[in-house]
C-alpha cells in the first residue's frame, strides 16, 4: 500500500473522530469513514504513532478516539 493513500486514510479517519461524539468501536471504522478494513485498520496505526488517538478496551470491544492533545473541543 502507498503511504501517501495510508496517510490519507489516517486523515479521514481523524476527521471522523473529530466529529464523533462519542468513543468508536474499533470495528465501525472502516464503515464509517468508507475504507477497507486493511486500510483503515493502517490508518489508525500511523494516527496511534504520531499519538493522535487513544485505545480503551471495554470487555472484549476496543474503542477508539482521538487524544485529549488532538481535541478541538
């Protein structure tokens, strides 16, 4: 995969949780910003490395949104 195409998704993906008003299921992702599942999935990877996004694990569902740092509240 591109990078430049990673880093786009990476993009949406920010932007989604920007407008979130809650934590996403980590499942949702890829449905709610229209990616493949791959794609979104290196998506949230290249945002969890620049630490743009946080992970909460509730039971057996992880959660995803951005970090406080990132929040334009």
């Amino acid at each position: 995969m591109a990078p430049e195409k990673i880093g786009q998704a990476a993009g949406q993906i920010w932007h989604m949780l920007s407008t979130a008003s809650e934590q996403v299921n980590i499942a949702d992702v890829a449905k709610k910003t229209k990616l493949t599942t791959p794609l979104a999935y290196q998506g949230l990877g290249w945002l969890a490395r620049e630490g743009k996004i946080e992970y909460e694990q509730k039971g057996r569902t992880i959660y995803v949104s951005l970090a406080p740092s990132e929040c334009i509240c």
